[in-house]
C-alpha cells in the first residue's frame, strides 16, 4: 500500500493546526482544534483503508477485491466520539461565557503554585553557584 503525497501533507497540515488550535487559551478556538483532529483523524483512517473496491459480502466478489470494513467502522467511531466531545465543549463554552463574560480559560492555582516553587528553586541554586564560585576564587 502507498499514500499519495498530496493526503501526506493534507493530514500534516490538519494535524499541525488542530494541534495549534489546542493550545490556544480560548475555549472556541479549542473546539475548532478537536474539530480539525477529527477530521484529520477520519482522513487518516480512510486513507490508511486503502483504494476503494467492492462491497465486503461474502459471494459477491472475490476476497482480493473486497474493501476492508474496520477502517470504515473506526471512521464511523471516529465521528461520534468527535461529535460527543464537540457538544460537549460547545456547553463549556457556553457556560463560561454566560458566567464570566468570556471564555478564555485561566491559569489554575495549583500551576501557579509550582511556578512559584519552581522559581524558588532556581533562585537557591543560582544562589548557590554563586557561593561556590567565591569559595573556588578565595
């Protein structure tokens, strides 16, 4: 089996910008990246089941010239797991922005806690070398 080079770079592109999309603070834009996944992701299955041939029903052609069915099944899947967790944002969304205005999401406290901690550390190990370096030197 090959893949056109074309659907390549098709599913490089959804993918990269669906990835992009979800890295964004907004809960719109973090639905558009599920949304593109999705379709990234049906394309993916549909281009990895391979050229289209006849129906899968046993008699009707020979086995060679079948289309495999569980690439279809997963894009099937695909769809209605991508459909549920839409729906399921759309809400999210839909509530943030009527209780807040907006739908940008915040930094959670427990991040900026270790943020804090983080810089703590960095600060004491800084200081550290510091101290090494003026015992080396004396």
């Amino acid at each position: 089996m090959t893949i056109n080079l074309t659907m390549a770079v098709v599913l490089a592109v959804l993918y990269s910008v669906g990835f992009y999309l979800l890295m964004q603070r907004s809960l719109m834009r973090i639905l558009l990246g599920i949304v593109i996944l999705g379709h990234g992701s049906n394309l993916l299955l549909q281009t990895a089941g391979g050229p289209p041939g006849r129906a899968p029903m046993l008699g009707s052609a020979q086995p060679e010239q079948m289309t495999d069915p569980l690439p279809q099944a997963m894009a099937l899947t695909a769809i209605v797991i991508t459909f549920a967790l839409t729906t399921f944002l759309l809400a999210l969304a839909y509530r943030s922005w009527t209780l807040l205005g907006h739908d940008e999401v915040r930094d959670d406290l427990e991040d900026r806690r270790i943020q804090r901690l983080e810089r703590r550390l960095a600060e004491s190990e800084e200081d550290g070398a510091e101290e090494l370096e003026k015992e080396a030197t004396q």
